[in-house]
C-alpha cells in the first residue's frame, strides 16, 4: 500500500511538474510577448464591449480662470442615454426628448460648444471607452515599454502608444495600462490625434478607467476629459473639465428570465372582502412598486443598499424627535443632477446630491423636505397603478415620467419640515444646510445644467432656513459650504448597487481645493473580481464630516 502511495505520488507530483513547465513556457518574459498579448487581449475586449448597452452620463463643466480660486466654473452641460455599443458608437439620449417638448433645440452632445472638435456627437465621448477598436497592432502604433505599477492592487505594465507615420486619422496617443495576468488594458491617458498634416480641429484629452465586473471582464466605468488652452476659430480659449461615467451594464439579467415557479406570497386574508379604503391604499402601493421596479429596471435607480439604509436613520431621526410615524424609505437615483422627490411613501435622492451635501445635517434638511411632502400632500401615484403608464424604454423614461411638486406644496412642505428640524437632533447644526444652500445660489447661473432637475424637485429650503447661519465666505478653510462631485457615494457598474465612500479626511491646503459642485479627475483603486466586486474610485469622507477629499 505504502509503494502504490509513493507511486501515486510520483504520477502527481510529475504531472504538476509537467503543469508548471507548461505555465512556464507560456508566460510572457519578453516586451514584445507582452505586446502581442496586450493586442490579442484588446481585439476580444472590443467585443466584449460591444456586447453590452450601458447608462452613459457625462456632465462638462467649461472653466475660467480665477485670480483666488485658480479655475471656476462658467457654465455646464449634461447628456444622459443608453450607449448601444454593439451599433458602434452610438446612444439613446434620454434628454432630447424631453427637451423637444420645451421647445429647445435637439443638442444631445455635450461637447457641442468646441464647434471645431474632432469629437463631435456622441462619439465625443462613447469613442473614449477605446483605445482603438479597429487598428491597435504594430502596423499602426510604436509600442515603448516604460515600466511596471501599481492601480490599487492591480500590478500592470506600462507602455506609451504613438501612432506610426500615415497610420491614419484618429488614432491614440499616449500610455497604456495592462494588468499583468490576461495582459487586459485597464486605464489608457491620452487623446485621439492624427500623425499627418490634416487639421482636425481639436482633439480631446481624456483619462479613462475599465474595471473588473465579472471573472475575466473588465469594462469601461469611468472618463474624465479636460482641457486648459484650446483656441477656437476665433482665436477664443476653451477649457473646461468632464466626467463620463457608465453603470447599468447588467441591466440584461434584471428584465432577462424569471423562475417561473417561485411561490407567490399569499394574502393576510384569503376569503375576505376588501373596504374601498383598503382598495385605495392597495392601488396606491401597487403604484408606487410599479415607478420604483420601472425606474430601477432602467438603471436610474439604484437597487436597495447601505446607502439608502442611511438616508432612512436620517428620516427616523426625524420622525422619533417629532412623533411622526410616516413608515417612510429612501433609494437612490444615480445621476448627477441634484434633485429628490417621492413616489408614495419612498423618498429618491439623486447621487450628485448625496456627494455634494457637507454633513448629515444638511442631508437631513433634504430628506425632511420629501417627509413634509409625504405627510402633508400625500403625492397621488393614482396615474401610475396602470401598468402600461410605467411600461416604457430608458429613451422615454424622462420624458414620461415626472415627480415635481407644485410651488404652494414646495412651501408648504418647507415650511413644515423647518419646524421638524427645530426639533431634531440637527437643530444645531441647521446653519450648515443654509450654506449649502447659500452656495448653490451663488453657483445657480454657472451650473444651470446640473442644478435642472430632471424628475423630481430642485434643492430649495425655506426662506428662514435660508438666512440661517454664517456669511457664505470662500476664503475660510474652515467652512465647506459644499463638496465635490463623487465625494460620497460609489456605484458598481455591474449591478448599479451604492455604497458611500470611507476615507480619512485630508486637511485643505487652501481655498482652491474647496472646489464646491466641481468635476474633479477619477482616481480608481483597482482590485480584481474575486478579492472586491466593487471598488470604484477616489474615496471621499463619511456623512458625518464636513472634510473633503
């Protein structure tokens, strides 16, 4: 027994021998085996890609020089839609619509102002998720090795990509990111340029991220572009700064099949009648299920997580103080746009919002704005029990549904939701929400686009909210009026579930890293798939501080 065990052995240990010497033979030792791998791996990740029709926002913000604050913002776009990747580069707005109802002009790109942009259309930033979808070979690029580091903790290769002489129009210059396992390009920095004589125009520069959703899938997540000193056709400059951020990429498996036989939950009581009341009070619900399942199903509404569970302490904090029993929920849209509003008995507050709002105080001011709106005018949701009402495309969505109040409800819920937060355990910190507030007014005509709410209601507290507090003063480091985009909360791309961000404050230097609603750059701590599904960028503070990255 004892020779069939050293025997067994030997047939093991020789096959794991055999198994090393194979994964020897096949690993990449040289340069030009870590090329040739990285342009085998990018032609399968371009279809990979095109598989998918992810959510796609981009908001642009055009800069201008400041004499105290370095660059500020002048004015702004924003473009939401469905980039239908597997037709080239292409999308589905979802505002243009809605815009054609107003009256205004159908302009669904954002970089439209740079009138002489290579980058016009939607290919301004959809073309940023490759490197070069049909030319990245040694034919049209000279491919320079520069090093090996560390994205988190992805170890990569690193290599700066120029394109070789007559290779064509719009072809990427600039470094390259492969992690060092499937040789997968996770991070290109660049722009897309031309090597020949042709004038182009202006060609953008970008920084964009791909992360590892499923085994072996990396795919795009994040784009940030700026420029500082183009010249237009006039001689005028251009700068400004933008964020591209896509989610929503499982949307396929959330209305794909269903288990047939899965077990309805039966009703309390099977043979009785219901009271009209409890018909209303059934209908109103069904409603409600009906926007929020819609809403999620197209990826602008994130699926109930740890965010939401915040929101909610918030709103008990409030009810508890103030004896109310409303049996509210909360949820989060994942646009950048700052807005909130409620459907039923559930409070919707937009990503862009919960990322700006310096503390848990002027969160609360938000929130007990929906709870006076739920408590008071009791929001019908009538419209909506029908289900073909809720049965639409993502194209259609802003378009189709609306969830603003009127102006005398807007009062009165303000109104009433002050005299909740007298009550609160925030009543001391109330003058925090004023200069919240105070600094979106004094932001309100360079940035249009982002404080447009698009569902549901803009940010307005009550006039003697308003006055509350300290003067807005931009030049004490002490008070943060407000935070950057993308401070507070992170979104997997894959299943467009939310979770805030938890890093250590950092101390500000001076007033120019204040940057209140400002797009920031992107910067990701990569990690692969099986050690964190989730990870998505620079990390911000917790709730509770009023430091900023």
């Amino acid at each position: 027994m004892r020779a069939f065990n050293r025997f067994s052995l030997s047939i093991v240990l020789a096959g794991l021998f055999a198994g090393a010497v194979a994964a020897q033979s096949s690993a990449v030792t040289t340069v030009d085996q870590a090329i040739d791998r990285i342009i085998a791996r990018e032609h399968d990740e371009v279809a990979t890609i095109q598989r998918y029709s992810p959510i796609v926002e981009t908001y642009v913000q055009d800069m201008k020089p400041d004499p105290e604050m370095g660059i500020v913002p002048t004015k702004d776009q924003y473009f939401l839609g469905q980039a239908l990747l597997s037709k080239g580069i292409n999308d589905d707005s979802m505002l243009d619509k809605k815009n054609k109802k107003k009256g205004f002009a159908n302009d669904i790109n954002p970089f439209g102002h740079l009138e002489e942009s290579s980058s016009r259309g939607g290919e301004g930033f959809l073309q940023m998720v490759y490197v070069d979808p049909n030319g990245l070979d040694r034919d049209h690029y000279e491919f320079r090795y520069v090093g090996r580091e560390f994205l988190g903790e992805v170890r990569c290769v690193v290599f700066d990509l120029t394109p070789l002489p007559k290779s064509g129009k719009g072809r990427f210059n600039g470094r390259i990111w492969a992690e060092d396992q499937d040789f997968t390009i996770v991070r290109f920095n660049g722009m897309f340029g031309s090597t020949n004589s042709e004038d182009l125009g202006f060609n953008l520069h970008f920084d964009s991220w791909r992360m590892n959703l499923q085994p072996g899938v990396w795919l795009p997540a994040f784009i940030y572009s700026q420029e500082s000193d183009l010249k237009s056709s006039n001689g005028s400059a251009i700068r400004f700064k933008a964020q591209t951020r896509l989610w929503g990429y499982d949307l396929a498996s959330v209305n794909g099949p269903v288990d047939f036989n899965q077990a309805a939950a039966p009703v309390e009581a099977p043979h009785q009648d219901y009271s009209p009341i409890e018909a209303e009070r059934q209908w109103q619900d069904r409603a409600e299920t009906n926007v929020i399942d819609r809403l999620q199903s197209l990826g602008l509404l994130a699926p109930p997580g740890q965010v939401d569970k915040v929101l909610e302490t918030v709103v008990n904090n409030i009810e508890v103080t103030n004896n109310l029993d409303a049996d509210v929920h909360c949820r989060v849209l994942l646009t950048t746009t700052l807005e909130s509003f409620s459907v039923g008995h559930t409070i919707v507050i937009s990503r862009g919002l919960v990322d700006t709002l310096p503390d848990e105080a002027s969160l609360a001011a938000v929130l007990s704005q929906e709870l006076a709106s739920i408590v008071l005018t009791k929001p019908s949701t009538d419209q909506w029990g029908f289900n073909d009402t809720t049965n639409v495309t993502a194209a259609d969505a802003l378009s189709r549904f609306s969830f603003k109040a009127t102006p005398t409800d807007v009062d009165a819920a303000n109104q009433k939701a002050l005299q909740w937060l007298k009550n609160s355990p925030y009543k001391d910190k109330l003058g925090n929400a004023a200069l919240y507030l105070k600094q979106l007014q004094a932001e309100s005509q360079a940035l249009p686009s982002l404080i447009d709410a698009r569902l549901g209601n803009g940010v307005g507290f009550s006039s003697a909210l308003a006055t509350m507090g300290p003067a807005l003063d931009s030049d004490k480091l002490d008070q943060v009026a407000a935070l950057p985009l993308g401070t507070r909360v992170k979104v997997d791309p894959w299943d467009d579930h939310t979770e805030l961000l938890h890093s250590k404050p950092v101390a500000l230097s001076s007033a120019r890293e204040k940057m209140p609603f400002e797009v920031t750059p992107f910067l990701l701590y990569l990690t692969r798939y099986h050690e964190s599904k989730a990870s998505t960028g620079s990390n911000g503070p917790a709730l509770a501080s009023k430091e900023q990255q």
